[in-house]
C-alpha cells in the first residue's frame, strides 16, 4: 500500500526502492509482487542479501533497473554472494549495476553510497 500510495503522490515520477542490510529480505519480497513491481521504477540494494532467484520474478521480466552497492569485506553477507548475482544478470543483458568497496564492511555501502549516481543509472534505465 505505502509503495501504491507512493506512485499515486508522485505525478508520474519514476517510484526507486531501497533496502539495506536485511531489508534486501524486503526488497526480494517486492520483486516478486507482480501488483507492486509496476509501480517502481528502479530497486536498490545496499549491503543486502544476494537473490540467486531475482532473474526469475516479476520485477526481472519488467527489467526493472537493479543497483547493486556491497562492501568487499563484509562478514554479514558475503560480497561473493552478490558479486554472483551481479555477474549472472549482467551477463544476460539485464540493467544492472554495481558499485563494490574494496575492503567496505557491511556499513559502507549504506555510509558511502553516491545516491546521485545511483539514481541517474536508476532512471536512465540502468
């Protein structure tokens, strides 16, 4: 309802969602809205649990734009996770990006996170 209520407000402005750290647990729930998805325009994951299963939900065959920020050191969910994720959609042609932080803990990418970029590639498309 919130992310309804949200695109309602937003006269036509492109909805971004974004989780962090276990809220990625959210996000990954959303993707596979298939109601919900139509209302973003782009999801954002920072420092969040990999989705192995993301290729294949509602969101994916929508093409939404997915950023993805990580730390490389982070002990929480490992940046290996991720990168998998990151490097299988990538390789399908799905708009994904990618910022890593070479030696970031889990709180980096929520600390250091250029939200300017990350909007940009979001709303470009990817």
């Amino acid at each position: 309802a919130l992310i309804r209520y949200a695109f309602e407000q937003s006269a036509g402005r492109p909805v971004i969602l974004a989780c962090a750290s276990m809220g990625g647990m959210i996000c990954s729930g959303i993707s596979r809205d298939r109601e919900i998805v139509h209302y973003l325009g782009g999801i954002a994951l920072l420092g969040a649990p990999a989705d192995a299963g993301f290729g294949s939900t509602p969101a994916a065959a929508l093409r939404l734009p997915l950023y993805i920020t990580h730390g490389s050191a982070d002990s929480v969910y490992a940046a290996e996770d991720q990168l998998a994720v990151y490097h299988a959609l990538h390789a399908s042609g799905y708009p994904v990006s990618l910022t890593l932080f070479r030696t970031g803990s889990h709180g980096t990418p929520i600390r250091m996170i250029d939200w300017r970029k990350v909007l940009n590639v979001l709303l470009a498309g990817g």
